[in-house]
C-alpha cells in the first residue's frame, strides 16, 4: 500500500461538515507534512479558499483536523480512491496483451462502457475473485477500485513480472545480447527485494523466446542469428544510409560506409587497410576497413575510417573482390597504399590496380627482423643487436642508399654462424622476396599502421563479444560520429595530439636524412646517428 511518506492527498468538499459531502481524495506532489499543513492552516484560520500549495480547488468549507486525518489514513490503507495515477502494464503472450500490475494484484481487461471507461477484472480465477478496478479511456485515471478481493495480494510475483517486461522493452531498445541483459534485469531485481520476500526470478529458458520475439518484432527480421554469410540479412534500420555493397553467394561480403564520408574519395590518393579478428561476430571471420588521411600534420594525426567491410574468410579472392567493388562501383582510385605485410592484402591491391605504390608498415618490418633475430640468437649480446638495429634502420634510408649501407652492416657484423644465419634471412626473405621499395619508408608521414591498430583495439575494447547487429549498429555510430564532422570540405574532426617524444624522434630523423641527400653524412654515418635512439 502506498505509504504517508511516499504520498499526499489533497480534500476537495462540497460544503457542509458532513461525512457524506467530503470529497474524494486525489493524489498531488506534496508531501505528508505539506499535507496535514494544510489541513491544519484550514482549521486554524477558518479560511473559505485556502492559499496553500496542497489546496488548488476553488470551494473549501471548515473541517475538523480528526476527519481530515481520519479520512486519509482510512482511505491509504483502503486503496479506495481515485485520480490521475501511474498505472503499470505489462504485455503477455505473443499477441502483446496487456495486464494491469496494482497493489499486488493483476488485473486483465473485461468489457468496455458506453462511457468509453474500461473495466479491468482480477486476474486471479482459482479463487474466483471478482475485485475490480474501473479506469478511464486514456488508462490513466482510476475511476473506481474495488476492495473485496478474495485473494491475497502477491507483490513479489508483480515484481518479477513488471521485470520480465522490462527485459523484453530493454530487448526492444537495446541491441545487446539477450542473456546480458536478462542477467542486468534480474539483477536489479534481487537487488531491489526485501529479506522478508522470497524472489525467484524466472529461468532464462522461460523467458527467453518473448525476449527474442520482442527484438524480432520491432527489427522486422525473422533472423537474429545466422550459420553462414548467404542467411545474413540486416534490419532496414541498420542499412539505411549506412549499407553500400551486399555480395552473393556461399562467400558474399558487405561493404558499409556513411555518404557524408564518400566526398573525401576524390581527394585522397593515399589509402590504408588493416583487419581484425577478435571481436567479429558469426557467420564473419573479420572485418576489414579502408582508411584515409584527412590532413594529418607533424604534430597531429586525423586517418579515419570510410569503409568497414564484413568478409567470410581472408582469402586473396575475397580482397580482390573488395578492391574491385570500390574501384568499380565508388570510383576509388589508390596510388598510394599501406598496410601490414598480409601477402593476399598487397597482391589484391596489385591486381586491381597495378600502378599502386605499395608499402608495407615499418612497425611490423621491424618485429619480424627481431622476432627472427631472437630465433637465430641475435639478441644475446650487444654486438649482435647493434647489427640488428642497423638493419631495422635502413628502411628510414632512402631506398638508393639501401645496398651500400647494406654492405656496411655486413662488414661490421661478427664473423660467426648466428650473423650468417641471421644475414642469409635478411636478404632472403627482404632482399629476394619483398623488394627494398616496399619497405623503405624514407619522409613518410606514416610509416606504420598504428593508427588503423589503434581504431581496431578500441573497437574491440567498447563493443567486446557483441551480436552481429549490436556490432554493425556500433559501425554506423562510428561511421555517422566523423560523417558529421565533414562540412563543405572542411573536417571538423578532434585530430589526434602525438606525443612529443614521437615528434622530437621524427624531427632528428628528418635532419639526418636531409644531411644524407646533402652529402653532409655518408651513409655509414647516417645508419649510426638513426641508431643513437629508440
């Protein structure tokens, strides 16, 4: 029952001191103290109208502060009263019909008036208890409440019921999986129960097909999950403005990107790429997204995202499908493009367009050489790893300084099996393989793919193990966050501030460089000075 402390009650009479014209009670925002306040200033003043915050009806006549009070704790513990209430409904079955939820009794529809009122009958037939509460057309105002149930009030089971239908308008609202949000709900509800009540909240498995049912309904898809990549088909509320390109077959892909974003296409000749794995839900094994650079400055970097591509497998087919779409259908032209050194990634780019520039990321360059260094014992002593960080520096030279500076290294390296074994992977595997152009990345702005490994991580830290349309809903967030910030060619996005170490490295290895093209330095010379720091 609502409580003196939680509710208030304004009087409204029609005249006289009789029970008969005391009017009925209706709820107001004051509290208890306003109340009997008010009560109490009526009696004392013998005012006709009184002025009080709790009184706003035009006629009052005196009344005794015994009948006020008695009146209103006979009428609290009663639940006789009517007015302008919050009402409860919750929804039942899969048509959605809805049951009244009122002081520890439910309620389902009866029969409607000629006056448009409602009459709502107590759900609870075992005992044939025919307590009733008649409510406006709006189900908004109590008119009459009947008080001779025959059954006793539960007040746990409509707890447990109005959380189940929280769950399913969170499963309607939400996009996340179903069992987090069930274990949020029922949580909240052991939380909010009293010692002296027995709550046992429903199994999933009880619960769990309205829940999928509500999410259905209101995405409109039959399907919320999927085996294979030829089932998947996304709601219209994700693809609108957001879905570019929707393959065919066993191995289709989707292509997602924002208009708003498309504009930067014809500006940019520089393009990068990168994958990830960990976060991509079923029936996909990654996704793969397109980057650009925006503008990016010495001190500051702006590379975002265009297109984020949902692929099946990491097949070199897969990638040449993806390039060719873009090229075909958006009119993208690459002439420069960088990325990690995915073999199927480089030789699709090559393949669709064969004047590319391609350059691999000195970042990965750099842990392949040491990660093969350790493995050939190249890290034991500081002899050996001086040679290896002479090589991961030579890709900081311009490429025609690369075989004399090449013969140097060689020439200072120890005569010994691990250097011969470490030198005959380096030019195997760099200067057989992969050609010096790929990994020379002299006076670039971006020499590695840290920014797109950067998006990549964070993604998977917000979005975790999300479903397949929580993720695609977080894409076009994404996508719509830097769509917004593009305005008559002008990029209103929050660059990204590098650290003043990174700038200062950059600005020493510019100087060096410049020295070398100069003549001021040899290469020798130059290899040295690049090694003086990390």
């Amino acid at each position: 029952m609502p409580c003196l402390e939680r509710h208030c009650w304004s009087v409204e009479t029609q005249g006289g001191l009789s029970k008969s014209r005391i009017g009925r009670l209706r709820r107001c925002s004051h509290s208890k103290s306003c109340c009997i306040s008010a009560a109490d200033n009526i009696i004392s003043r013998n005012y006709m109208n009184s002025e009080s915050p709790c009184i706003e009806l035009k006629y009052f006549h005196f009344l005794t502060a015994a009948l006020l009070y008695e009146r209103l704790h006979r009428n609290f513990e009663a639940g006789d009263y009517s007015g302008v209430v919050d009402l409860n409904f919750v929804s039942i079955g899969q048509k959605g019909k809805k049951k009244l939820v009122r002081g520890g009794y439910q309620y389902y529809f009866q029969s409607k008036n000629l006056r448009g009122t409602q009459i709502w009958r107590c759900s609870n037939k075992g005992v044939r208890c025919n307590a009733s509460v008649t409510l406006n057309s709006a189900l908004n105002t109590v008119i009459r409440e009947s008080t001779t149930h025959t059954c006793k009030p539960n007040f746990s089971k409509n707890k447990i019921a109005l959380a189940v239908d929280t769950l399913k308008e969170h499963c309607r609202t939400e996009w996340k999986p179903i069992p987090e949000l069930y274990e949020a709900c029922m949580k909240g509800l052991d939380s909010d129960s009293d010692s002296s009540e027995n709550l046992e909240p429903p199994p999933f498995s009880s619960v769990k097909d309205a829940c999928y049912a509500a999410r259905k309904a209101v995405l409109n898809n039959s399907k919320l999950k999927f085996k294979n990549v030829q089932e998947v088909k996304f709601p219209e509320i994700l693809t609108n403005k957001f879905l570019l390109y929707e393959g065919e077959g066993e191995h289709k892909i989707f292509i997602f990107g924002s208009p708003g974003c498309m504009k930067l296409i014809k500006k940019n000749d520089l393009y990068l790429a990168d994958g990830t794995f960990k976060s991509v839900p079923n029936p996909f094994e990654q996704l793969f997204t397109v980057h650009v650079d925006i503008g990016s400055t010495r001190e500051v970097t702006t590379i975002i995202p265009i297109f984020f591509c949902l692929l099946p497998n990491k097949k070199e087919s897969t990638y040449t499908e993806v390039f060719r779409i873009l090229k075909e259908k958006f009119q993208v032209s690459i002439s420069f493009f960088k990325s990690d050194w995915e073999t199927a990634i480089m030789n699709a780019v090559k393949t669709v367009y064969p004047d590319v520039k391609i350059k691999g990321c000195f970042f990965h360059f750099s842990n392949a050489i040491w990660k093969n260094a350790e493995k050939f014992e190249m890290t034991l002593d500081k002899q050996h790893r001086r040679i290896v960080r002479l090589t991961t520096n030579l890709a900081l030279l311009p490429v025609e300084y690369v075989p004399e500076s090449w013969l140097f290294i060689m020439n200072e390296a120890p005569d010994d099996t691990a250097t011969a074994n470490f030198v005959a992977y380096f030019q195997k595997q760099w200067m057989g393989k992969i050609c010096a152009n790929m990994w020379c990345c002299s006076q670039e702005r971006h020499r590695t793919t840290n920014a797109l490994e950067g998006w990549h991580y964070r993604l998977n830290i917000k979005i975790g193990k999300a479903n397949l349309f929580s993720y695609v809903k977080f894409l076009k967030k994404e996508a719509t966050f830097y769509a917004k910030r593009i305005k008559k060619n002008k990029v209103y996005t929050e660059p990204r501030k590098r650290r003043s170490k990174f700038i200062i490295k950059d600005a020493k290895i510019s100087g060096y460089i410049e020295d070398l093209i100069k003549g001021k330095i040899t290469p020798e010379e130059c290899l040295k000075d690049l090694c003086r720091f990390k």
